[in-house]
C-alpha cells in the first residue's frame, strides 16, 4: 500500500465455496494458485493505536478475484 502511515496489521483470506484460508503474505506478496480457476480474496489491514490495546484508527477491506488459467 503506497500509503503513510502505513498499516501494523493486515490478513490475506481465500474464499473456497464456504471455506475461508487465511493466505501467508512474504515482502508484501503472495504465491497464486498453481490449479486452474478462479480464486476470491479478502485483504483486511488495521491502523492499530500502538499505546492502547484493541483500539483501532482505522481500517480497510479490499475483494478481489484472481483467474488461473
């Protein structure tokens, strides 16, 4: 995210039907599937306050859909 400041918290999620995979992100990037299809994904990040736990300053939520072909 070209953004400043930016965030200290983030998930990646792949949506299979009704299961949901939490995705291990390395250097801002992730590995695509190698089966062909198309795959759905959440990606969460929080602005987390770093002196008061469990306070947010904010938050976004990004879907996408990435086809393998």
């Amino acid at each position: 995210m070209d953004y400043k400041p930016k965030p200290n918290e983030y998930t990646l999620t792949l949506l299979n039907g009704d299961l949901e995979k939490e995705i291990s992100l390395k250097e801002n990037g992730f590995s695509a599937p190698t089966q062909k299809g198309v795959f759905v994904y959440y990606y969460s990040v929080w602005w987390m306050d770093e002196k008061e736990e469990h306070v947010s300053n904010g938050d976004a939520y990004y879907a996408f859909a990435l086809e393998v072909k």
